[in-house]
C-alpha cells in the first residue's frame, strides 16, 4: 500500500526530474553565485569575479564542501540517482536536440517518465554489470576500478 509520505515524494522526484531536464535542455547551470539587484530586488545569478569586485551586496551559494549538483544545486535528487543518470550518460554531448526531446516528455508526464527512466537505467546498469543491479550506491563508484567489467580484457 502506497503512504502519502510516498506519494509526495514520488511527486517531489517528478518535478526535480523536470526541472533537472529544463535546464540542460537550456544548457543553464546551477548559480554558485548571486548578487543583489537594487532595482528588481531580486538575486541574479553571476560569475564570481562579477559578484565579488562588483561593488553590489553578493553572496555564495554553494559553500566549499558542501555536495553540489552541476544543474539543480542543493538539490541531488536526481544527481545521486544512478538509474537516471544511467539513461542521461547516453546522451551525447553534441546533441543539444536530445535534452529537447526529454524535455517535451517530461513536461508532459513527469511521473510516467520517472518511473520509464529509471526502469529504462536499471536495465542499462543490468546489462553493464551482468547481474541484477543492487539498490542504493554510487554511479561513479561502480565503475572506478578498471579492467573488472564484463567485457574487460584484463582476464585475457
């Protein structure tokens, strides 16, 4: 039986997915910086050498240390899901059309591409790994040392 507790979570991970999408289809990053404008009264997102020699009150966003997504900032949701990010690693970085595409579906049901692309990723990782992929863990961590995958010549 689904809890409300799931359900709400489940719709916090749809809109991250979208909002994830949206922005690299964009091709905009997280602000790491951000200075106060007088007029609008609002913070913008900047560079830090703008921020800090600018004369304008600015502050920073992602502190040293702290885990930090490249698109969402705080928010890694989607960053430390290796299903998601299983899918998104074969998009190809000269195929700006592609995050587009995701970007139209996603916009359109976010739940249902949630649960496609992650069923879509533990398929990818299954097929990588040659066995049922384990829940939790880290992408980069599965494939850190070299030489140990399926199709490894190392054995040879």
């Amino acid at each position: 039986m689904t809890t409300a507790a799931d359900v709400l979570e489940s719709r916090r991970e749809a809109v991250a997915l979208r909002r994830y999408v949206r922005e690299q289809a964009a091709g905009r990053a997280a602000p790491e910086w951000v200075i106060y404008d007088d007029r609008l009264g609002a913070w913008l997102s900047t560079s830090e050498a703008q921020a800090t020699g600018g004369g304008r009150d600015w502050r920073r966003v992602r502190q040293p240390g702290e885990p930090w997504c490249s698109t969402l900032g705080r928010d890694l949701t989607i960053a430390t899901d290796d299903s998601l990010q299983a899918v998104f690693a074969t998009i190809g970085e000269d195929d700006p059309g592609a995050w587009r595409r995701l970007f139209l579906d996603v916009d359109r049901a976010p739940a249902r591409c949630l649960s496609d692309w992650r069923a879509r990723g533990r398929r990818l990782l299954a097929a990588v790994s040659g066995d049922p992929v384990a829940t939790g863990g880290n992408l980069a961590g599965r494939f850190a040392a070299r030489g140990t995958g399926k199709r490894s010549l190392a054995g040879v």
